[in-house]
C-alpha cells in the first residue's frame, strides 16, 4: 500500500497514537480531489489511532520515536517534540 513498513511488515503506523492533515482541513482548501487519498482516513486504514485538534489550530501526537503533526500550525509544537526527544536520548 506504498507506506513504511517495520521489519515484520506491519506498517510503521500500525498501532500508534497520530495526527496527519484532517479531512475537514482537506475539505476546508477544496483539495480533496486532488490528492491521492485523504491522510485521516489513510492512517486510520493502516491501523493508527488518529487524533485530531480543532481545524488550523497546532496538534502534536508523539508515540515511542514517531513525532507527527496535523498542519502548518503544528510545525514549532513539532520541531519541540523533536528536540526534546533528541535531548532524551543523548
């Protein structure tokens, strides 16, 4: 289904707590028919657990090593999640 997979094949958001562009944010900028398929409904068909924040607003989910945001909003909440999670480990 063209997504990362772990080594035992499973997909690498199989399981874990996420965030991705919602479908309301998709519908909001009137893309919907022009992507490939919608990253909400995409996670959740791979087996995440998809949580989202209020439209436009910043929505970080961070699970084990896997940092991801909802929207442009989420960049600075992101790049913190990042760090901090690299100054953990150092």
């Amino acid at each position: 289904s063209g997504c990362i997979r772990t080594d035992d094949g499973k997909p690498l958001v199989e399981g874990k707590i996420v965030t991705a562009f919602s479908n309301a944010e998709e519908e909001a900028v009137q893309k919907t028919s022009l992507v490939p398929f919608l990253l909400e409904d995409k996670m959740k068909s791979l087996g995440a657990t998809y949580e989202s924040g209020d439209t436009w607003t910043s929505k970080v989910c961070v699970d084990g090593k896997l940092v991801t945001g909802q929207n442009p909003q989420s960049s600075e909440e992101c790049a913190k999640a990042v760090v901090k999670l690299l100054q953990n480990d150092a």
